[in-house]
C-alpha cells in the first residue's frame, strides 16, 4: 500500500478513536472531550480569551493536567509531591553540583553568586567578574600549570553554576507547581515583547537540562500542559489552523476571579502564531514536543507518561497534521517562512531543512512510542512509508560537496522524462561564487531547501546538526557534515557558536528575500549571527559520531566570553565579534543549551535519551529505494522490500 492509499486508510476512519471519518476532528468524540474542555469553550466564548484555566491547586488536579486522565487523584498528589521536592531541589543545586566537591565549595566561598538566589542578576553578574578577574590576574601571575588548572576549574565551575542559577530563576509556575522557563528574563530590556513566555522551542534544552539532573517534574507537567493547549480552539481573522498545532508559547496570567473580584486565578494563555510578529505558525513545535517526551521517558524511565491515552492521542493528532495528503509532490514538509527557529521572513518557506529533520526525528520517536492496538497498524505503517521516502529525498537531493557540485555544474536542463537526472530542472548558474570558493575537499552538507528550479544552498546548522543527531543524513554524511564543520570553523563558530546560518543574504538578496528586515541584517540575528544555543545540537551531533573533541572546542570558545557577556541571545557580524544589536541578556536557551552541551560532555552516554537510529526494517527498505532509483543504483539486490514508496 503507499503512503496516500495508507493515510486515507487512517483518514477515513479505519483507525478507531483516532480520527474521525468526518475530516474535522470531532471532540465529543475524542478522548480530549473532556467537561473540562467544555467549560474552557463556555468561558472563550463569554470573553474572547483562549485560556486553559486553573484556579486552584485542588482544581488543578482535576481540572488541569489531571483531566482526560483515569487517576485523577495520582496527578494531584504527584503535583503536590512535585511543589515539595521543588523547594528542596533549588536549595540543594548548590552544593550537588560538579565534580570534584573542594573546588566548587571553594569557589563558592570566593563567590557570592552561591547565596544570591535573590539578589539581582547584574550584581551577581559584577560579583562572577569579579572573581574572573581574580582568576585572571592569579593565572598570570603564576608559572605552576597546575594551580593554572585548578583556577581554570573554578571559573568554568563558577560558570556553570551561576548557569544553573538562572535556569532556576527562569523556572515559570502555575498553581504552584513548575511548567516551563520564561525565554529571557534581561533586566536591562524595557520591552519585552513576548519573551516573558514559555516558548516551546526554546524550553527543551532547559527541559533536556533538568532531565539530565534528574529533575523531571518541571519536564512532565511541561509536556502534559502544553498537550493541553494543542486543542485548543483558535482562529486568525475567523480561520483556524489544523487541529494538533502546538503553540508557540504560552504565558501563565493571573487573572480576577470570575464573579469575584477580591479573588485571582491563575490561566495558561497559549499564542499559536495568531499574535506573534508575522503570524508565523510554529510547525515545529508539536515535532519537538514530541522529542522531548521520548527523552522524558527514556532518562527518567517513566513510560506512564507517554502511554496515556490524551498522550497517545496528541503524538496521533500531530502526525495527522503532518501526514496528510497535500498537493505536494515532495515527502517533505511544505512550510511558510518563518515556522520554526527562524521565525521571520528569511526565504525558507518550501521545505526547509530544519523542519525536514525535526519531522524525521519525530516521525521515529514516535514510531518508537505508539502504543500498538488495534487500528494503529495502518498509521504506522503511513509513518513507515513516509520516513523512507523522507530519508530517500532529503539524501539524494539535499546532499552536496564537492562531487556534487561539479555533477550540478554540468547538469543538462529542461528535461521531460521519468529518468531525468536533472529532476528539479536546477540551472547550473544558482551555484553562487561564495560556494565555489567555500566547499571543502573534505566534507559536505544537507541544502537549506529544494524547490523546482531553487536550490538554497545556504548551510542551516540546525537542520545539519539535527540531521545527524536522528539519522536523516546517513553514517558518511554525517562525518561529512562534522567535516565540513571542522574545515569551515572559522566561519561557523570563530568567536562564539554556533552560525545559524552560513552565508548572510546582502544587498538586493537581502532586501528581497527578508523584506529588508532591520533585525536580519547582514551577519546579524537569524540573518547568519551566531546562536549560542545551537551548542547543544552540536554536542549531541559530535557524541552521535564519536567526535565529543569538536563540541568540546566549541563550548571552550564559548565559556571565554558567554557568562561575561551576560548570555546574549545571539551574537552579530562574521565572526561572532559583538553582542547581538538587539539581542536580549540572560536568554534562557543559551544558558541551558550550554549546560546540556557540558552535561553530556560530562556524560556522553546520556546523549542516546535525543539521538535516533534507524533500525534494520527501514535500512531494508531504503536500499530498496536506492536500487530502484535509475540514477544511482546501489544497495544490496536480494532485500525484501518491506515498504511501498
Ligand atoms: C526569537 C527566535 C525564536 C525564539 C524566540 C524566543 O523569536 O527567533 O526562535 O523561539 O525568539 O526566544
């Protein structure tokens, strides 16, 4: 059966309880039907608010996470454990952390920071110079490579743990209990926009942090909140988008108390790109979602999560969202711009790469997931399909270096045929000057973007980075791409890591293709600055390949300066050199992308709670693919093909 003959098998209701025939997904039908739902569409109603509601700690449980769900009374007391074990670990992050216990005590005794959980970010910031300075000079002054060390130490310690501080300081409650981490929390920004948020995207490198701690709490109500908000009933100028979109952010607001004004309550209000600047909507947050809560389960060993059936109903809803059959002609996602780290007009709309590899990595995490009952055979078996022919098209015609390069250089055009070579009809003139010069020898890299006639040969690190992480790109092109990293570093990484993107759009390109964006300009904000962030991909991709030493560089490169810089958000010009024009301090992504990295340098092992392999059913099928492809035939004959494509 192919990919659309097993998708209308899904949609047409040959997967009970899953989607209903009717093509709007019906909720009185759903197991999300639940009163609690109802009320929240009677308050919406009577106020044009889209908030999920709570309020009370007692309702919480029942009405919040709780709903939906068998054990009601479990959730409740698991909440309220969940409030206590918050208030101990925050007092016991300061003295469980690091290795080697005399040189974080002694650091901390030289640094104020450790008691400053209320004192204000910019004086624990003078105190942490301060102390850098001491080191600094003491460093100098000393001819002993081993007391050079032991300082060295302390710093990157001090550094760490004033990380781990302002992740706890990032930390958002609602009813009492820890949901997520605000963006950035910069006391010397006036506006600040909507950075006062939850950003899905932006809480799993916090997420993966406390995981890595052992703090999963904040990561299960997380999940179990946010799962809340993707059902949620929400239009833009009378049009709602599909049922199973995640937000991207939300805020908890204390509002009055309905009839009565003397009291408050606490609601999630989620934005799904209906408010946010360039109504941009965020495709991929229900893919991360979906990576986070196989992370959850595979580090804390806690299934019960992901075998709920609200669960189970969510990951099912996103995939419906994405599996469905378009007018497309690609396996891959089709996109506007901006729908994902890079929200704002760049010229990625089509089928951007970083979505392609999010997708990919959702697609078999939840493959990995999903319960197998009856009915379900046939969505997993559209997933199958799809992941193949994904991991097909994005190696085959993704791919460049050098070889490449030069078959494209002497590509023939305007080819009718079922065996073109030349498929997407790419004239040779798009291989911009910039790439002749800059592709390696060794080395090589996945496009930003494919459309007819188009190739974005623009390096996306995410979509790279996440490509090797869940084995989209395949063993060699994943050495390639680190090869490629290693060969271009002083591009991509030079002053701070990571490039969002390699090179910048100027002049006429910029003013084109962005709009003539005054945040994008040339080497700045996602117009290639550099996103400190992005370390933490890097990490889990080098630990994938058995190459930690290439991350390890970069996160050297990082601590010179990111704790000093008061953890910008992201940094400007070609080789990294300024604090982003107006880049935010204290992002909280930055922080908790540079923990994770250390984290998992500590512990490369962990790294297997985000990294994906393919198992031997879909290498099967994909040699299949490649041996049929006239183009390249290669791969093993006498494969049985287990999927068709
Ligand atoms: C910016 C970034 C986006 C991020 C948000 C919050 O809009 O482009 O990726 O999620 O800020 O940090």
């Amino acid at each position: 059966m192919g990919t659309s003959e097993a998708v209308l098998q899904v949609l047409s209701g040959a997967v009970p309880r899953l989607f209903h025939s009717d093509s709007s997904f019906s909720m009185s039908d759903s197991i999300h039907a639940s009163k609690f739902r109802l009320k929240c569409s009677r308050k919406r109603a009577s106020r044009y608010l889209q908030f999920l509601k709570c309020s009370s700690v007692l309702q919480y449980g029942v009405r919040g996470i709780g709903s939906g769900v068998p054990n009601k009374k479990a959730d409740l007391s698991s909440l309220q454990i969940c409030k206590c074990q918050k208030s101990e670990s925050v007092s016991g992050v300061t003295t469980e952390d690091g290795n080697g216990a005399w040189f974080v005590d002694n650091a901390k005794n030289l640094n104020p920071i450790n008691g400053m959980m209320n004192t204000s970010n910019v004086l624990e910031f003078q105190d942490l110079q301060h102390l850098k300075q001491e080191n600094e000079d003491l460093k100098s002054n000393s001819a002993n490579g081993a007391l050079r060390d032991t300082f060295h130490k302390i710093s990157v310690d001090s550094i760490e743990d004033e990380a781990w501080d302002l992740l706890r300081e990032s930390v958002v409650y609602y009813c009492g209990s820890p949901i997520g981490t605000i963006a950035a929390k910069d006391p010397t920004s006036s506006n600040t926009l909507n950075y006062d948020q939850v950003f899905i995207r932006d809480f799993i490198p916090s997420g993966i942090a406390f995981l890595l701690k052992g703090e999963y709490d904040i990561v299960r109500n997380f999940i179990l909140h946010t799962l809340q908000l993707q059902s949620w009933e929400k239009t833009m100028d009378c049009h709602s988008p599909g049922q199973g979109l995640m937000p991207a952010s939300f805020k908890v607001r204390t509002v009055p108390l309905d009839g009565d004004d003397s009291a408050t309550e606490e609601v999630l209000d989620p934005d799904f790109g209906e408010a946010a600047i360039g109504r941009v909507a965020p495709v991929d947050s229900g893919l991360w979602w979906i990576i986070l809560l196989r992370a959850y389960g595979k580090c804390s060993g806690d299934l019960s999560v992901q075998e709920r059936v609200d669960v189970q109903t969510g990951i099912k809803m996103i995939l419906r969202l994405c599996i469905a059959d378009g007018f497309d002609m690609f396996p891959t996602l089709l996109v506007t711009d901006g729908s994902c780290m890079i929200d704002r007009r760049m010229g990625i709309h089509g089928h951007p790469l970083e979505i392609q590899a999010l997708f990919y990595s959702a697609l078999l995490c939840a493959r990995e997931m999903l319960a197998p009952e009856d009915g379900s055979a046939d969505l997993l078996r559209a997933l199958n399909n799809r992941l193949v022919a994904l991991s097909f098209h994005i190696r085959e015609y993704y791919w460049v270096d050098m070889k490449k390069l030069n078959e494209i250089y002497r590509y023939k055009t305007e080819e009718y045929s079922y065996d073109a070579v030349n498929k997407f009809n790419i004239y040779p003139d798009q291989i911009s000057p910039w790439l002749v010069e800059w592709m390696p020898n060794k080395g090589g890299y996945l496009i930003g973007n494919l459309q007819p006639a188009h190739m974005d040969f623009r390096f996306f690190s995410l979509g790279n980075l996440w490509s090797v992480a869940s084995g989209l790109a395949t063993m060699d092109q994943s050495h390639a791409i680190l090869d490629l990293i290693e060969a271009k570093w002083v591009d991509l990484v030079a002053g701070m890591p990571f490039k969002i993107c390699y090179p910048a759009l100027e002049g006429q390109e910029w003013q084109i293709i962005t709009g003539s964006d005054p945040k994008n300009t040339p080497w700045s904000y996602h117009n290639a600055g550099a996103w400190p962030t992005l370390l933490w991909q890097l990490t889990v991709a080098c630990i994938k390949m058995d190459r930690p030493e290439i991350a390890a560089k970069a996160v050297e490169v990082a601590e010179k300066r990111i704790s000093q810089d008061k953890w910008p958000e992201y940094y400007d010009t070609k080789r990294g050199r300024f604090i982003g024009k107006q880049s935010r301090l204290f992002q909280t992504w930055s922080i908790a992308g540079y923990l994770v990295a250390k984290l998992l340098l500590a512990d490369p092992s962990k790294a297997k709670i985000l990294i994906t392999e393919e198992d031997s059913e879909l290498v099967n099928a994909f040699s299949c693919m490649i041996s049929a492809n006239p183009r390249r035939k290669r791969g093993r004959k006498d494969l049985k093909q287990t999927y068709i494509v």
